[in-house]
C-alpha cells in the first residue's frame, strides 16, 4: 500500500508539473499571437507608407515635365542675351 501511495503522489506532481507546463505553453502561444498581431500592424503601415511614397514619386514625375520646360525657357533666354550682345557689338 506505502508503494501505491507513493506512486499515487508522483503522478499527482507529475500532473501538477505537465499543467504548469500546458500553462507556460498558453502563455506563450498568446505572447506569439500578440506579436503576431503587431507584425501585421507594422506590415499594414508599410503598406500605407509605401503607398505615399508612390504617389509621390507620380508628383515628382509630373513636375519633371514642367522643369524641364523651365530650363527650356532658361537655356533660351541665355541664347536670346547672347545673341543680343553679338548684334549689339556689330
């Protein structure tokens, strides 16, 4: 019976000691889904920055047309004084 008795109690801590165990594991798996949760956020915000960056990449595209038109302009006037003085000195 002293046999069975203390079998019985070494199972019981078994038991004790495997739902600590389960516990730890629970806990676990919700720290992981917490950050889990937080990945996805961080991935959304990417997502929403990479949007921006986008649009304004297409913004910096529709001003080159514009600049480009200004340094136009710019080269033209240049030419137009130069040729100014060549006429003025004649």
């Amino acid at each position: 019976m002293g046999a069975a008795t203390e079998l019985m109690g070494a199972a019981t801590e078994l038991t004790g000691a495997a739902t600590e165990l389960m516990g730890a594991a629970t806990e676990l798996m919700g720290a992981a889904t917490e950050l889990m949760g937080a990945a996805t956020e961080l991935m959304e915000a990417a997502t929403e920055l990479m949007g921006v960056a986008t649009e304004l990449m297409g913004v910096a595209t529709g001003l080159m047309g514009p600049a480009t038109r200004l340094m136009g302009a710019y080269k033209y006037q240049n030419l137009v004084i130069k040729l100014r003085k060549i006429t003025a000195i004649n």
